[in-house]
C-alpha cells in the first residue's frame, strides 16, 4: 500500500503512532500467526476514546472506551472477522499477565486514510492495548509502545 501525507492536524500522535508518508510503501497483512496457548506478539500502545489515535469507534460493539478499560485491538489475522469480538485473552508481559477484552481491530489490511486515523497498516502480530494493560503489566510509563508478549484466548 503507498501510503499519502495526511490532512494537515489530521494524524493523531498521541501515543507515538506513526503517521503516513507521501510516496512510502507499507507492508499489509491479511493473516496473522497461528494462535497457541503461548502466541508471540507485539505489544503496542492505543488509544480508544473519542479523538484519540485509534481513530472512530471499536468495532466491536461501536463505542469509544477509557484509558482505564482493559480492552485491546488484535491484528486482522486474529480479529478473525470479528470472531473474537467482546471475549477476553490472556496476556503476559514483564513478569506479570492481566485479561482484557477484545474490543477492535488492528487494521493489517488497509490504514493511510480517516478511517485509520492516517496511520499505516498494522504488522501482522500485534496487540493494541489500553493504558489499563500496560499499567496492569506494571511497565513503566517511559517504556510504554513496544514490549514483546505472549498471549492466548481467555
């Protein structure tokens, strides 16, 4: 996908996302690895609420959530065509593991546009987490965005 310089204000940085780039080439994904007891996974940071870098509202059940939620966004692949919509997984990360629900999900397919909040396609291996997730893992907030984790369905 070629990605397009967005709108100017249009491209929500609030958690270090990454905004498209006229001319750039962004990878998509239509899979995602198989899903164990133990899948690897990236964990990254978003935001739910109105206004915030994850873009409009879940799809999931079409509603904005708080920082202080523990709802996630998974990788197309794993979204599954929603089959994972409203139930919970388990993940594991800096020692610690916390459950939160599946509320959305992490476009790997298309992004660049205001339906994606001008932000390239996710990779193929993430999980999108609240601030709520990341406090619960007990990682500090100077570390929050990127942390290698291990999931599987609750």
């Amino acid at each position: 996908m070629s990605g397009e310089n967005p709108p100017p204000g249009e491209c929500n940085q609030e958690n270090n996302s990454n905004c498209c780039k006229e001319g750039e080439t962004y990878p998509t994904y239509d899979y995602s690895p198989p899903v164990s007891g133990s899948t690897n996974a990236k964990l990254t940071l978003n935001g739910f609420g109105k206004n915030q870098d994850g873009g409009h509202e879940s799809k999931c059940d079409e509603e904005y959530h708080t920082k202080d939620e523990l709802v996630v966004a998974l990788s197309t692949g794993w979204f599954d065509k929603k089959a994972r919509c409203l139930t919970y997984i388990n993940i594991n990360g800096n020692e610690n593991s916390v459950k939160a629900k599946v509320v959305d999900e992490c476009d790997s397919t298309m992004g660049c546009d205001e339906q994606h909040a001008y932000q390239p396609p996710c990779d193929c291996n993430i999980v999108d987490a609240s601030e709520a997730v990341w406090k619960a893992l007990g990682v500090p907030e100077d570390n929050w965005g990127g942390l290698d984790i291990t999931w599987s369905d609750a």
